[in-house]
C-alpha cells in the first residue's frame, strides 16, 4: 500500500487571519487565481488580501476563470504569472479556479503548446500553490488533478502529478455560506460521487476505504436536509467542507471511476454541472456494479443511511428533480467517448460500449 498526500491542511472558522504568517515561506508576491465573481462577495478574497498586506506580500488578481477551465485560460494565467513574477499561486474559489491556479503554477516553469498541451511533460516543478476552496465538493484542495476541457476528445482531460498538490490547503466554511442550494447540491454530489467511486475502485486500499466510509457517513447525514428547501446552517456546511476534504484524500490515492468519467461527457455536451453529471449517473452505475456482485456496494449504500440499492434510486430521484435527457444515439457516442478514458482501469468490472450507454439511457429517461 502506498499513501502520499504532502499538503499542509488548515481547517476551521477564520484561519486564514491565525494562519496567516503561514503564506509568508512563499515568497513575496504571489498571483491570485479566481472566478469572476463569487470571492470577492463571500470573503475570501479579503482575508486573503489581509494577510498578505501583514506579511508586506505584494500581490496581482486574476479573476478570469470560468467552470470547466480551458486551456486558453490558463494560458493566459500563466503569462501574467511570468510577467508578474510571482513566487506562488494562490487559488481561491471553487473546484475550477483551483485546478486553474495549478495549471498556472506548472506553466511558469514549463512551456506547453496548445495542441498538445495534455501531452505536456510537465519535467521542472511548478510554483509552491496555495489553495482556499470556497466549494464543498471537489476536493481539488487536497489532489495531484487539475482537470481541464479538452476539445480535441471532446470531453474533460485531467493532468495529474504529484507537483500539483497545494503546498497549503486552508478551509473555512463561512465562505461556502453565499452558496445557493443548487451549487451546494451539486458540489456535495461530487463529494459523495468521490468517496463512492474511491471506495470502489481497483486502486482502494484499508486507508481510504476508511477515509471513504467516513465521508460516506457524514454525507448521507447531511443529505436528507437537501430535500426540505431550507437554509443550510454552518455546522452543516462544516460538515460538508469535511466530507468533501475527505472525499479528496481518497481519490488523491485511488483516482475516479467510470462514472466520473461519463460524467464528463454531460458536462461537455449539455453543460450540467459537473457534480450534477455525476449525481445523475450515480444509481444506475452503482446497480450495475451490484449486479456484477461488488459486494461492496451494499455497504456503500447502508453507511449512506439506505437500505437498498431502489431506496437509493428514490431518494436521488427526488433530490435531483426533473431530470435532463438523452438521446440513443447520444448515450452510444458519450460511451464511445468514456471509453478511452484512464478512469476506466480503476473501474471495478469491464464495462463497454452497451453497459455505459444503458447506464446512461436508464439514468436521464
Ligand atoms: P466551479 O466551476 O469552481 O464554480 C461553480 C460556480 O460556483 C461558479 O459560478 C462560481 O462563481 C460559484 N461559486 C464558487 N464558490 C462560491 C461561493 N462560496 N458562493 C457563491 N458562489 C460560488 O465549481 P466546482 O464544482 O467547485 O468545480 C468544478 C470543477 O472542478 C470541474 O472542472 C471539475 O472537473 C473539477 N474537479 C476537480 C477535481 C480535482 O481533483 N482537481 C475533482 C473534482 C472536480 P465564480 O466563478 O464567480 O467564482
Ligand atoms: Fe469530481
């Protein structure tokens, strides 16, 4: 068994304030990689502004990522990251802006070209990386991934190396509070499609599947309170950033699985969002690995809280509402797609071309 996950966790209610002499090893400036909008309304982007103003850290934004980052992007990231000079990256937002400043701090080191740009070697070490999820879902904060579009597979492409892990990940749930229901939805999915996919997947060993289990657990806690439409209150949202730290030490080790991996594909073509995908796939993937008989997956399902794979089936139905669809002949082209993808190793039974589609088709009926 093998285990590495080098990143410096911080979690708690204001720790970027007590933690902040923790940026101060860096360097003394750094490039602040974000999303448009959201930092700059839940906090995160100050507090981050503060303590580099105490540590007289100068500092220059770019706030130009977009969900599913493109290539494009990071390109231009990276060239004002070098013509800033910056010493470190700080990524602040969700899944995306983190996986673009990881991008980012690779770029300032290695050059890539845009046509095969996930051909990259990425040979000398990148920028150190900050990271400051303001999502719980990804759990980007604690992978060696940063998953990109890729046009040329028509589908999302993850470069993965152990350079890419945050040297620091700081995690304080207030931020996640000016999430709406949907996106708080949709990134625990991610979570839970995380845990559940690390849990069954060829590459699980004794330590995350109990890492696994336990975001599992707290997961299934939290969900039912999706369906009253109620505020989420902060211990929950606590709870949730946790889950999904967890959720991210797991497939740090164990990669995702197929589902992921079909997942992209309605990301791609109909632009559901990317926990979404997953949540939508997730019951018909996880009755398809049952009726191949992974035993594992009825202890999945009863750490999640239900009893059996068709009381999964409701309950997702009712969480994800009016369902988007799917055409035959696109459900075989996604298949096609899903495939060639490196997430099918780490599946735990052979699936090919009808298996995905019909997973597919019974999903978005
Ligand atoms: P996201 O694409 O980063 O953000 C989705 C939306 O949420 C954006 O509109 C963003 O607004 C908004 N938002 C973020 N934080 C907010 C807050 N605190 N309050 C209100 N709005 C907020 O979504 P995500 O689901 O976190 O990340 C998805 C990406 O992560 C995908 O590309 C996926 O493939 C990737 N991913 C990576 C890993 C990994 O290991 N690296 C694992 C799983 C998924 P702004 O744009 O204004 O910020
Ligand atoms: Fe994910």
């Amino acid at each position: 068994m093998q285990y590495y996950m080098p990143t410096k966790i911080v979690f708690g209610q204001g720790v970027i304030e007590s933690g902040f002499d923790l940026f101060k090893q860096y360097g003394k400036k750094a490039l602040i990689v974000t999303g448009r909008n959201s930092s700059k309304k839940n906090g995160s982007l100050e507090d981050i502004i503060k303590a580099l103003d105490k540590n007289k850290i100068t500092y220059s934004v770019f706030d130009e990522v977009e969900s599913n980052p493109s290539v494009e992007t990071v390109q231009r990231g990276g060239g004002l990251a070098i013509k800033e000079k910056a010493d470190f990256i700080i990524g602040v937002g969700g899944g995306s802006p983190l996986d673009a400043a990881k991008v980012i701090a690779l770029l300032t080191k290695n050059k890539a070209n845009d046509e095969n740009f996930f051909q990259t070697e990425w040979k000398e070490d990148p920028l150190p990386m900050i990271a400051v999820p303001t999502t719980a879902g990804t759990g980007s904060e604690v992978t060696p991934y940063a998953i990109l579009t890729n046009p040329g597979i028509e589908s999302k492409s993850s470069i993965v190396s152990e350079k890419i892990f945050p040297a620091v990940a700081f995690l304080d749930a207030s931020y996640t509070q000016t999430l709406l229901r949907e996106i708080t939805l949709n990134t625990a999915l991610d979570a839970l499609s995380h845990s559940v996919e690390g849990f069954l997947s060829t590459r699980a060993s004794d330590f995350t599947n109990l890492t696994a289990l336990e975001s599992i657990r707290i997961l299934g806690e939290i969900f039912p309170f999706f369906l009253e439409s109620k505020d989420i209150p902060f211990q929950m949202r606590e709870k949730l950033l946790y889950a999904s730290l967890l959720g991210g030490m797991v497939i740090a080790q164990t990669g995702t699985t197929a589902l992921h991996a079909m997942g992209y594909s309605l990301t791609y073509f109909k632009n559901i969002d990317h926990g979404r995908a997953n949540g939508l796939l997730m019951a018909e993937y996880l009755d398809f690995l049952k009726s191949r008989k992974v035993n594992q997956v009825d202890l999945a399902l009863k750490t999640f809280g239900v009893a059996t794979i068709q009381d999964f089936k409701l309950f997702f139905d009712h969480l994800l509402g009016v369902k988007e669809k799917i055409t035959e002949k696109e459900s075989l082209y996604y298949a096609k797609i899903t495939l060639k993808t490196r997430n099918m190793n780490f599946t735990l039974k052979t699936m090919g071309e009808k298996e995905l589609s019909e997973i597919y088709l019974n999903s978005l009926k």
